[in-house]
C-alpha cells in the first residue's frame, strides 16, 4: 500500500477542503493518507474523526493569510518563511517513509515542494484554482504557470478548464479528475410542494463569487412574493469587508426576499428544501463541486458559463449556463425556472441522473489511484 502525505495550508472548511476530505475519507483501501496541515481547523478535527492521521505543523497566520496576489516589499520576507517551513516538513516525511507529496492548494504547492525535494520525495500539485486574470495578476499567474513546469513531477487539475490554464506541455504527467460526490440524495422531484420559491446560492462569501450579482437579481424580482434567495456561506479569508458592504446594500434596498444564512452546517438538508440552485461566479470557476452536490439533491442548476460549470451543467438537460456578472440575465432566467416546473422537474432528474454516472467520489478515488501507480513507475 502507498503512503501518501497530503499537505494543505488551511483547515478551513472550503471547496478544496471539502473536495480533500471526500477522497480520503473513500481511499484507505488503496492509500494510507499523512495529511499534514499549517493549523487547526474542522477538516483536522473531521479527518481525526475518521481515523485519519493528522499532523499540525504550525505556519504563522500572516503568512497563511497572505494574499495570493501580494507583490510587494513583503513578498521576500514571505518567501524565506515558506521557505524555512518547508524545511521543517522534510525530516516528518522522511520518518514516515511517505513514497508520494500530495499538496491541495497553492500555497502548499509552494512550501510543499521545499518538503518533498528536500527528501527526495516524488511530488503531485493539485492545482483548484484558475491560474490566470482576473483571479490572479498576470505576473502571478505567469509564475505559477512556470514553475508548474518545473517544479512537480505531476499535476492533476479539477476540471479541464483548469489545466488548460496552466498551459503545461504535452510531457508533464497530468491527470484531470473531478471533484467526486459521495451520496445521492436527491430522487428528482425538482419542484418542491411549497408555497414559495426558493432559491439557494452556496458558497463562500467573494466578490468573485457573485453574490453581489444575486442582489441585484433580487432587487429586480422583489415585486414577486414568491421568490426568496438564500445566501449559504461566511466570509473565511479576509473578505469581511465584502460581506458587509452585501449587508449594506441588503438594507439599503430593502431586500426582504433575501436570507444571508451564514455557515450552514448540513448543507445537503439545505438544499432539500431549496427549488433552484444557481452559481454566480464571475470569473471562471475552477470545477463548481456545490453545482454537483446540487445536482445529487436533486435540483436544477443555473451557472456561469464560463469555467468547470460548462463541465457539469449540460445546458436544457440539467439547468442552464448563463454569461456572468448580468443581473437582468440571472432574474430572467429564475423567472423562467419559476414558470416552468415540468421542465425543472426534467432538469432534476437528469441531474440526479448526470451525477451518477459521471461525479462519484469512487471514480475520483479510482483515477486518482491509477494516476499515482502510473507515476510512480515512470520516476
């Protein structure tokens, strides 16, 4: 059996935390997992409780924070401390005998390579971001794509659209794999009994994400009574300021059809109750794991069609995908999603369907494996 470590910078419970979870949580039958985190959090206490072994090497939170687009007179200082830290990591892989680096986020590709060289250790970045503008400066994004190049020696992206940003040549090892789902919970249905209709946006609270868009779409359906938008999500790194000006503008405008629910914890249970399910990225989504879980409910999805939704969404079939960051666009096609509940109910149970035959967490795990043999026997 393998023995993987898989090192994150954060414990937060996020898109690619909870993506972290799904797999290891479904691969001890293949993989014995280290997961080595920078800090405390829910995905260290989740994973304990599952038996998973956890290490926290502590990394300072100014630099766990750090902004992934800070290009200034801090950068070097920065660097020496990832630096030292990756450092720090070596001696633990080389006492636990790992034969494979995993790292699930930039900022641990980063300091997780130190870690890996250093040991001598073949190395994996799991890349779930888009690297490029607008989500990160040109030159940071450049960076990246150069040192994706050179520094793994595989790289596996959560959606086709993300390695294609990357721009990685035709002898890298790669390995696209979606973010897979564990349970199915959803038997179609689509159109809830309820007296209103609900529709939820899940996520964490960006101005990437869209939220201010689904605002102003609100504003525009608030002369009809049956619309209520829930808001499923927190601000987790250092989007407080965005979060507030949502709340501002929630009061300025009188939005009483809107709900901003904060953390939920069962998020399945949420979206049982939920009608439509819409996702307002406005820049490329890197893959969109809440449109599957979405899906899985049993629910009809409305997304950007841009990035990994155009993944998952087959437009007619499942949901619709709508250009990004228009307002008038998103009101328009709620209200279509409203008045057409034989078509909502059809979307749902190709959803459902989709899911099944193409985001299971059991494909995930199985690529995932394959990947990690295949690599391994090439080095």
């Amino acid at each position: 059996m393998l023995k993987v470590a898989y090192i994150d910078h954060t414990a937060k419970w996020s898109g690619g935390e909870v993506a972290l979870f799904n797999v290891l949580t479904n691969i001890g039958e293949h993989i014995e997992p280290l997961v080595i985190l920078a800090e405390e959090g829910t995905l260290a206490e989740r994973l304990r409780e599952k038996g998973i072994d956890v290490r926290v090497v502590p990394l300072d939170e100014s630099i766990r924070s750090r902004n992934r687009n800070a290009v200034n007179l801090g950068a070097p200082a920065a660097a020496i401390k990832l630096l030292a830290y990756g450092r720090r990591l070596a001696p633990l892989l080389k006492q636990e005998k790992v034969d494979c680096v995993h790292t699930n986020s930039l900022k641990s590709a980063l300091y997780g390579t130190i870690a890996a060289k250093k040991a001598g250790i073949p190395l994996i970045w799991h890349i779930r971001d888009h690297i490029g503008a607008p989500y990160l400066k040109p030159v940071v994004a450049k960076v990246i794509r150069h040192l994706s190049r050179l520094l793994p020696n595989g790289v596996i992206a959560n959606s086709h659209s993300t390695l294609n940003a990357l721009d990685l040549p035709s002898s890298k090892k790669t390995l696209v794999v979606h973010c897979g789902f564990g349970k199915i919970i959803g038997n179609g249905i689509g159109n809830r009994n309820q007296k209103d209709f609900n529709v939820l946006l899940a996520g964490r609270l960006a101005h990437w994400k869209g939220q201010h868009i689904v605002l102003e779409a609100a504003r525009m359906l608030k002369q009809d009574p049956r619309v209520k938008f829930w808001l499923a999500g927190d601000a987790l790194f250092g989007e407080a300021e965005y979060k507030e000006e949502l709340l501002q503008k929630i009061e300025r405008d009188e939005l009483t059809n809107v709900s901003l629910l904060g953390h939920v914890e069962d998020i399945q249970g949420l979206m049982g109750t939920a009608n439509l399910l819409i996702h307002t990225s406005i820049t490329p989504e890197p893959f969109g794991q809440v449109i599957v879980e979405g899906m899985a409910a049993g629910l009809p999805v409305i997304a950007s069609n841009e990035g990994g939704p155009v993944e998952i969404v087959v437009p007619g079939e499942t949901g619709m995908l709508i250009q990004p960051g228009d307002p008038a666009i998103l009101a328009e096609s709620i209200t279509w999603m409203l008045e057409h509940p034989e078509d909502r109910k059809r979307m749902a149970a190709n959803g459902v369907k989709r899911v099944k035959e193409h985001f299971v967490i059991e494909n995930t795990v199985k690529d995932i494996v394959n990947y990690y043999k295949g690599l391994l026997t090439s080095i």
